[in-house]
C-alpha cells in the first residue's frame, strides 16, 4: 500500500481513556482491523495517540469513523461488527445518515431479557416514525426490520397499556402455489404466510406468554380479508406485505382504524405478487395520503439490512440486473449458460 500521508489522533482529542478504548479497539483489536481493511489503511495504537496511515481520503475517512464510534461507546452503545460495518458503509457512502442519530433507546426486551433496539439511524428513524404518528408506513427491503421493529414497538405499547390489544394482519396471497391445494381449513392454510409475524411474538413475548394473551383474545392474528366490517378500538394493527394489498384492500384496512388505536403498515414495493396488472394498494396509498396530518412514511434501503451480509449484496445484485436493458440481460443470461456447461465439462 503506498502511503500518501501520515496522521495522529491524541487521545485527548478523541477524548479516549483506557475504558473507551478497549471498546474502540475491540478483543484482540478486531474493531480497528475492521476499519483497516474497509478504508486500505493502517492504525497504530501509540502512547498518546492513535496514528493512521494511507491515502489522504481514507485516513479522513478513518478519523470520521473513529470520532463517530468513540461517541457511540460513550453514549453507552453497544460496538460490534455489524455496527463497525455499518459505520464503515455510512463514511464510504457519504450518505446523509450520522451515527449521532442512532438511537440507544431499548424499545422492549424480550422474554429472555435481551434488549430490542434500533440497529441503524434508518431504523432509529422509523422507530421514532411510529411513535409520533397514528399510522405509520415502513417501506424497505427484506432484512431491514419493518415488521420486527413495529411488532416491538406494538408489544412495547400493549404493556405500557396504551392500547388493550395487538392486532397483526397480512394479504393471504399465493406466492408461487395456490392456497386451495394446501391441506387443512383456512386458518390452517393461511398461517403459513403468517409465520413471520408469529416467530417475532415468540421470540419477544415467549410462547406461554403469547398462548395466554392470544386465548383471551388480546393477540389476533388473522389474514387482512377477516378486518372486514370491523371498528378496531384502543389496538395497535400492523398490516405486513402491505405491498400485495389491492387499493380496496388498504382503504378497507385503513378505515378500521378506531379510537385510541395505532396502525403501522409494512411492505417492499420491489416485491409485489399481485396478478399482472392488478395496482399495489401499498404503491398508490403513499401518494394519496401525501400530506396528512398524523401518517408518517419511513424509507428503509440496503444500509438498513441487519441479516447475514450477503443478503445486501444480493439485494445489489438484483437491482444492477433491473437496471439492464432486456438486450443486455439476454447478453448475460446467454453467456451464464455458456459457462456453466463448460464447467459441466
């Protein structure tokens, strides 16, 4: 590596005692080789200093991310790879995001006491979102917590007693095979696209607890058709796979809405399973609802995704293929088949 410039952070100005320290760097400096191979540079541990070397734009950029997670650990947040990653993609991207608005509050814990909280200033954001508006929208990809985080915040205020129950709903579209060749009643077939919504009620709530809540009726997990005709009164509703809704659909859902209740919708418009030509409810609400008082919109992207990281590169993936033009995407197709016979060969 040709190094273009040399730079020494003290520790006074990073205001970097020996606690902060050991945080910063992590067990066996695990952090700091982190943020050595994301930037190309290296990063010495002096008496006094923190010394950087590389190219002029990537020691800025390591100085950047350095100040930054040294507020977070004094901020009582805690620093692991996933956050050192996320800091590292924030600086490299220039984005608009600062690790300052990354919020440490636990939403709620769950039943085996680990603490729930907000991973990215993105979904620090839709947290907030959901607090402040009556109905709140989180719109992202897959593995950026939309339905994880508004099912804490739904249990959050189901035991602070600000609403009596908790509502969870989902369009029962067939993705990829038809519902009526599923075995069982409806409840049996439907719940199958219900899972997700389950599995973040067991992991928070605990299966005894969940079982009893649900036998009184104070958990309702229905599909999105079974809201029909009701006035849903001091409940907090989270309609999931928004995005697969029909127009009549999410205005039927919407108009549920009764007093002291809270509604948050969730859904990826990149992920539509409509029959060809049927509109997304989800697609068309957003513009209709422009404006109105007391209904947040939150926009989640890659930089959001807390699943394994090969999830957003995949998700990269995809989206540089949509971008081809259709000569271009027959190229690629073609000259995939043609590698993988000659290593069938």
């Amino acid at each position: 590596m040709e190094v273009s410039l040399i730079e020494k952070l003290s520790f006074d100005s990073l205001s970097l005692d020996e606690e902060v320290q050991k945080e910063l760097f992590g067990n066996l400096d695990e952090n700091i080789k982190l943020i050595e191979t994301g930037f190309n540079s290296k990063i010495f541990l002096e008496k006094d200093s923190i010394e950087i070397s590389g190219e002029e734009s990537d020691v800025q950029m390591v100085k950047q991310t350095l100040v930054s997670l040294v507020d977070l650990i004094r901020r009582k947040a805690p620093i692991d790879k996933n956050i050192i990653s996320y800091a590292i993609d924030i600086v490299r991207s220039k984005s608009e995001d600062n690790l300052k608005d990354l919020s440490n509050k636990t939403i709620v814990y769950t039943a085996l006491g680990r603490p729930i909280k907000a991973k990215t200033v993105g979904q620090s954001k839709y947290v907030d979102l959901i607090s402040k508006n009556d109905v709140a929208f989180g719109i992202g990809p897959a593995g950026t917590g939309k339905t994880y985080l508004a099912v804490a915040a739904a249990v959050n205020e189901f035991k602070s007693k600000k609403v009596n129950r908790i509502i969870l709903t989902r369009p029962a579209v067939e993705a990829g095979e038809s519902l009526g060749f599923l075995p069982g009643d409806l409840q049996m077939k439907v719940d199958p696209y219900l899972r997700p919504l389950y599995d973040a009620l067991f992991e928070i709530l605990g299966q005894e607890t969940y079982n009893k809540y649900f036998e009184k009726g104070m958990i309702e997990i229905a599909p999105l058709a079974y809201m029909r005709g009701r006035t849903l009164d001091s409940a907090f509703i989270i309609l999931d796979e928004a995005q697969n809704t029909t127009n009549e659909q999410m205005k039927m859902f919407l108009t549920r809405l009764g007093y002291g209740s809270k509604a948050v919708v969730t859904g990826d418009i990149t992920q539509i399973d409509l029959p060809r030509g049927k509109a997304s409810g989800l697609k068309n609400v957003l513009t209709i609802l422009d404006g109105v008082d007391g209904i947040g919109v939150s926009y989640l992207g890659k930089k959001d995704i807390v699943r394994h990281p090969l999830v957003q590169r995949i998700i990269d993936a995809y989206e540089k293929f949509d971008n081809l033009n259709s000569k271009d995407k027959k190229k690629n197709i073609a000259k995939n088949k043609g590698k993988n016979r000659n290593d069938r060969d």
